[in-house]
C-alpha cells in the first residue's frame, strides 16, 4: 500500500558495524545493530519485536514517537500497519471457509452479484482466490486514486474498478490491488452477515488478545502510546497528520503495535492455533502459505542473494526462499510509516519491524535478522543499502538535468486562462475543476478535497502543479489537449511509485 508495498526508496548515511560483539547474544547484537540504524537512516522512531522457538526474544523500542518530542517508542507504541492488514483478510475468508460458508475458488460474482470488471469475461470468472493472489490483469496500484483520500465508500470503490483498464491478461501475472482485496473484505461482510471491522475484532483480535490493534485510525489515541507519521525533505523528518484509510480497511486500515503482531506471528507458527485456541485450520493455512502467482527473481536479486530461487505471492502472504528455508512475509506502506511481518517456520522465528517515516530502513533490518538466525553471514546490508541510495541521487539529479533540457522557454498559451476553466470527468475515477482565481488557474480533484493545487505555467498548454497537503508527492504537470480551439482534455503526471495519474482519462464535459 502505499503503498503501500512501495519501490525501495533509500534515505540515510553510510554507517559501519561489527556484529561480532564479546559476551552478547544475538538479540543484543541486533538491537544495538537497531539503535545505529533509525540514526543513520534518519528514522524517527521503531519498534522490533523477534519471536523464536515460542519465546519472545527481543521485543524494544527505539527512538521517538514524534520528532521534537521526547515520549519513546516501546513495544506497546501503536504503529499503522497498513498492507499487513490483506493477511488478516485473506484469515477471514479462510475462517469462513473452515464454517464451510464459502470456497477459495468460489466465484466472485456468486457473493456480490453486481461486481464488475473491465472484461466481462473476466467478471464471469474471477474467483475470491484472484483477488487474494493479484491476479485479476489490473496492473499493481491500479486505481489506488480512487479511495486515496476521497469520499468514496468501499462499495462505491469497488463498483469504479469496472472502468479500469487492465494492464495484463486475466491470471498472466501479478498486479498488486488494494482495491481487489476491498472486494474480499465486501464478500466477509455479505458471507458472515457482520461488517469487515467487527469480524476481524470479534473473530481474530479479541482471541489473540490483540487489545492494541485498531481497524480504524479513529480509534488512535493520539496523546497517548501511538506514533506520529513522518515524511522527510533533504534529510529532515517532519510530522503529519494521520489520513484515515477506513474507506480501503480489508486492504490497509489496520493499526497494531510490535507486541500484538507478535501474537499474530505465533498464531502463525502454531499452525492457527495459540494458548489451546484454535482460530484458523492448518489446512488453511498450508493453503495461504502456498505460492499462487510466480513473481519474478531479478538480476539484482539473483546477484545479491544467491540463496533466492524463487518469490511468490500466496493469499495475503509473499514467500521466497532464503539460505535453504522457506519465508514468509508481508510489508505495508502507509502515510508516513512503513511495516514489515516476516516468519519461518522450519526455524520457529518470527519478527516485525514498525517505523513511523516514509523509510525503507526495515528492509536492510530484515535481511539482517534473517542472517543472524539462518546462517553465518555478517553482511551489513545498511552499509549496502546506503551505498545504492548515494548511485541512486546520482541518477536521479542527472536525470533533473535531462528533464530540464526538454524546456523550452519564451512559450505561451494557445488559448486565455478563462478557456482552460472547466470540469473534466473521468468514468473511473470521477470530477476534476480547473477555474481562474484571481488570474491563476487552480485544479481540484472533487472526490479528493486534498488534491488540490494553483497551476503554474511551465510551457505551451502544460503547467506543473503541487499537492501541498499531500508532501509525499512530487510537483507535477497537468496538459491541456486543445481541439478546434477549444481545451477538450486534460492529462495529469505526478511522477511516482504509488498512483498513475495517468490511468485517469479525464475530458471535458
């Protein structure tokens, strides 16, 4: 989510390590390793908590809850969790399948009669267990714009999904959606007769004890033990606002803390059974934990960790294999925080990772945990990681340097500003407003209120715009397409990892 499941984004400083440490075990080793790491990386705050052969091994906090504040992280703070939310749906429908209520491969259609997708084939066929593998043809993030911030209900969400247009064929590959897990989250709804939130609390969290865990950010106490999301401009972390993703809720409203998720974790490895209680078959989860669509392993993958053979979605899970064993694990990427759930079970280890910034930190935290428990290895992968971000800002500000040589100064528009003001529509997504204040043209995306920005002229009919309440995103263009004199089109781009812009086809009404 946000997205999610995000490309890596690196920030932080090269910093150096020693895990071999006199007289430590390896869970002080780690956290000392932790306790450098958020400095380096620049993060706020995190929570880790490590789970081995049924025993709670680490469990900490490190650093802050809010910059500029000195309340600290523990093991109890409450994080936004975000996609690890899709494994406790993907439980929800396998809880229903255990009542004997519904089936993996029942078909989509036979529990929400009005669904719809852009083919009708594929309407006819998709099954509960497409939407749990990413495999329905959408592309990853397809139509992520459409509950982001607006005022869509879940239902209304779903129903948009029918003017999207795939990317790739039915079951070719995986496209990761948020918007089919939604459609998940609808059919627990219709099949147990309760709301996705309150079958999660009543069916998973309240047996689990998981009495820190929220469905909602509405819930949060935000005076008390719960982390403030950052982002971060040139190095420097700022605190926002929490933006409330109930409208998506099967797929990423989930907010948790390291000591709850390691109750998830142990669920897990108990084969769905904890303290005597049985809350999911085994059979189940030998079913989610089963690979349904074949990710790819890259060359730099393939060159990185040589031990990696294979990566796979299952339902609600990834998996890939890792010095000779199996793992399992999911991430999730919200406003200004990111997770990271992994398990093993031929190892009986479990461990979360929490941080309150917009940081790929847990990533080179992960591998390090794995390491330590599967094998010998001592790489520091910060140490590398950090090495690829300082190659990455190399190119990216070559390629600001390209960008600004396709400017071409000395342009005007081909048509006055009052011409460009307008509404434009697209079916999927709905109503943007282009009007002229106080001669400036201003956009605004209707369903969304925080979509909102002055248009500033760039060249020829394009202006480049900016989401202030949106400071994760990067300045943009808007282009208007002009036919017989008149602005018929407007073409939206904000570059990057999480919503394509572009997908949305907006004309002029």
């Amino acid at each position: 989510m946000r997205k999610l499941f995000r490309i890596i984004c690196f920030t932080g400083i090269l910093f150096s390590f020693t895990c071999f440490s006199f007289g430590q075990n390896k869970e002080e080793i780690l956290s000392d390793y932790f306790n450098k790491a958020i400095l380096q990386w620049n993060v706020p705050g995190m929570a880790v908590g490590i789970i081995h052969n049924n025993s709670t091994v680490l469990l900490e906090g490190y650093g802050v809850r809010e910059t500029g504040r000195p309340e600290k992280v523990d093991g109890n703070t409450v994080f936004a969790v975000a996609s690890n939310t899709k494994s406790f749906t993907a439980t929800a429908i396998g809880i229903l399948i255990d009542e004997g209520k519904l089936n993996w491969d029942d078909k989509v259609t036979d529990h929400l009669p009005w669904f719809r997708l852009y083919d009708p084939y594929v309407t006819e066929h998709i099954t509960i267990r497409d939407l749990l593998s990413h495999r329905s043809g959408l592309v990853t993030f397809s139509g992520d714009l459409i509950w982001y911030g607006s005022i869509y209900n879940r239902e209304e969400i779903v129903r948009r999904a029918a003017f999207l247009k795939p990317g790739n064929g039915f079951r070719e590959k995986f496209g990761y959606s948020n918007i089919m897990y939604l459609a998940a989250g609808l059919i627990v709804e219709k099949v147990s007769g309760l709301s996705w939130d309150k079958f999660i609390t009543q069916r998973i969290l309240i047996p689990l004890n998981m009495n820190n865990t929220f469905t909602s950010v509405n819930r949060l106490d935000l005076k008390g033990n719960t982390a403030i999301p950052h982002n971060a401009v040139n190095d420097s972390a700022f605190s926002i606002h929490y933006l409330n993703w109930d409208n998506i809720g099967p797929a990423g409203s989930l907010n948790s803390s390291a000591a709850d998720m390691l109750k998830w974790l142990q669920l897990q490895l108990g084969k769905g059974t904890i303290n005597g209680k049985t809350i999911i078959s085994e059979k189940r989860l030998r079913e989610m934990y089963s690979p349904q669509t074949i990710q790819n392993v890259s060359p730099f993958s393939e060159r990185t960790w040589p031990s990696t053979h294979f990566k796979s979605y299952g339902l609600g899970w990834s998996m890939m294999d890792y010095h000779g064993r199996k793992v399992i694990s999911h991430s999730g990427g919200y406003d200004g925080m990111i997770s990271y759930t992994c398990f093993v079970p031929e190892e009986n280890l479990g461990f979360v990772i929490l941080t309150n910034q917009n940081s790929s930190l847990y990533y080179p935290l992960a591998y390090k945990i794995l390491d330590t428990y599967l094998s010998d290895s001592t790489t520091d992968w910060s140490d590398f990681f950090l090495n690829l971000q300082k190659s990455a800002k190399e190119d990216e500000e070559m390629q600001k340097k390209n960008d600004s040589l396709s400017f071409i100064p000395g342009t005007t528009p081909s048509l006055a500003l009052k011409d460009f003001a307008g509404t434009y529509h697209s079916i999927a997504y709905g109503d943007v407003v282009v009007e002229l204040r106080k001669d400036k043209l201003h956009l605004q995306f209707v369903p969304s209120p925080m979509f909102s920005s002055n248009m500033v002229h760039w060249q020829y009919n394009t202006f480049t715009i900016k989401f202030d309440q949106v400071p994760s995103l990067p300045e943009g263009k808007a282009a208007f397409i002009i036919n017989e004199g008149k602005a018929e089109k407007i073409l939206i781009d904000v570059p990057n990892p999480d919503f394509d812009f572009t997908e949305l086809e907006f004309n002029r009404l």
